[in-house]
C-alpha cells in the first residue's frame, strides 16, 4: 500500500466513520439528551482511534502527556454519554467541568509543575487552564445553539485545521497531525448533519472537542514550543465567536454563521501569523 494511503486511511477515514456513524445514529433518535450524548462520545471515540492508529500507541500506565491526553478524552466521551446534561444546574455543570479540567491539566502538565511545585504558580496554572477551558466549552456550546448543527460542526473543523496548522508550524508536528484528526471527525460530522438538518445539544461535544484541542494546545505551549501568544489567540476564538452570535441574535442564520466562521478564522490567522514571526 501506497504510504500516503496508509497515512490517509486512520488519520481521514478511520475518524470520519466513527463519527459519522454516531452523528447518524444520533439523529435517529428522539430530541433530547441523547442525541448530543452520543455525538460527543462519538467525536471522542473517533479522535482516539484516529491517534491509536495514526500516531501512536498511547501506554498503561501512562508515561507521557500525550499518553495523559488520549485517556483523558477517553474519559470525555464517558462524561458524554452518562453525564445527565439537562437534568442538572449550569452551576453543578460548571463545577464538574472544572473540577474536571483541573485535573486533567494537572495530569497531563505533571512533569513541568514538578518544576514549579510547591509555588503558588503551581496552582495557578491547572486552575487557570481549566477555567479557559470551560470558558471555551460555554462557547462551542453557545455557538451551537446560535446556529444549526451542521454550521457548528463545520466550524469546529476549520478552527481544528487551524490548530493543526499552528502546531506543525511552532514545532509541533506530532500535535499537529492529532489536531488533524479531529478535524478529518468534524468534517464528518458536518456533512451528516447538513445532509439531515437535525439540530442537537452541542454542549456534549463542545466538552469532547475543548478536552481535544485544549490539551494539544497546552501540550504545544509546555512541550513542544509553541508560541503562547499564539496558544491564546486560538483560545480566545470561540469566546469571541460566542459573543458575535449573541450580539446578532436577532440577526439572519447566514450572517451568524459568516461572523462565526470570519471570527475563528481571523483569530487563527493571527495566531499562524505569530508563530511565523
């Protein structure tokens, strides 16, 4: 087999599959809880295949952030599908999410906080990432219900090939190419629901893919050299994408959608054009 088949077979099809699948499947069933549920557990299962097979065979116990990484979304895809999303307050939600976070970061950033540890920044940082995090997760989320699904999914796959680009170009290839993966997911994802104009709770995935990008990034910037400038530009895209669709509200579906995309793209414009400088 051509190697540039054996590369586009787990890093595009294996990905895009699963999570096509699990976003059909999902618009057959009833609205409600499980249909975000199962779409996010989806996205989560098809972006750790796509690394299993793609990039790498992640270790037990774990050894390295990148081994942290994969079981922690593992267990976001868990949290996705037995969550109970609507049954609970945004404030009980908030705080799981960032009890949450802030474990996963502690985890997958163990070996530069032992540097740091027992100082205050050592606390800071877990808590500071996690609370950007959530902030982010609160953004997908309010996109999604801004706009339809398929919109939300395609933008979710542009902002990923934007990351992948970003951490192949501060150093990052590795990361990069995960981020890829993804992308190939939401793309996926995308073109099953424009095709079935189902709308459904993002907040599932808006979870599963904040626990994606957002460890890659943290990974980018702790590990593999990326600029932090650029890290928070990326970071900043969805919060600002959440508060264009809240301003034109009242606005025409088209035109959220124009802003949405206009704004994840400039804010990852500026952050490529970062790194390069």
């Amino acid at each position: 087999m051509h190697p540039l088949v054996q590369t586009i077979v787990p890093t595009v099809l294996v990905p895009a599959a699963v999570c096509g699948v699990s976003v059909l499947a999902a618009s057959l069933l009833p609205p409600g809880r499980w249909r975000g549920a199962l779409v996010g557990a989806g996205a989560a299962a098809a972006w750790c295949l796509g690394v299993w097979f793609a990039v790498r065979t992640p270790r037990w116990p774990p050894m390295q952030a990148a081994d942290w990484q994969f079981y922690a979304v593992m267990v976001a895809g868990l949290v996705a599908l037995v969550f109970p999303w609507g049954a609970t307050t945004a404030w009980q939600r908030g705080m799981s999410g960032f009890v949450f976070f802030a474990v996963f970061f502690v985890l997958l950033a163990h070996r530069f906080l032992a540097g740091l540890w027992p100082g205050m920044a050592a606390m800071a940082w877990p808590a500071g990432l996690a609370a950007f995090a959530l902030l982010n997760v609160w953004a997908v989320a309010g996109v999604a219900r801004s706009v339809q699904a398929a919109a939300t999914c395609g933008a979710i796959m542009v902002f990923s090939v934007l990351v992948s680009a970003g951490l192949a170009l501060g150093g990052a290839a590795t990361l990069g190419h995960s981020a890829g993966i993804l992308a190939a997911a939401a793309g996926a994802a995308w073109v099953v629901s424009w095709t079935l104009r189902r709308q459904m709770d993002g907040l599932p995935a808006a979870f599963a893919a904040t626990v994606v990008l957002g460890g890659l990034l943290g990974q980018g910037v702790l590990f593999g050299g990326l600029d932090p400038a650029a890290a928070i530009w990326f970071g900043a895209a969805w919060p600002v994408a959440a508060m264009a669709t809240r301003v034109l509200r009242h606005c025409g579906g088209k035109l959220r959608v124009g802003f949405v995309l206009g704004v994840l793209a400039g804010c990852g414009g500026v952050a490529l054009w970062q790194i390069k400088t």
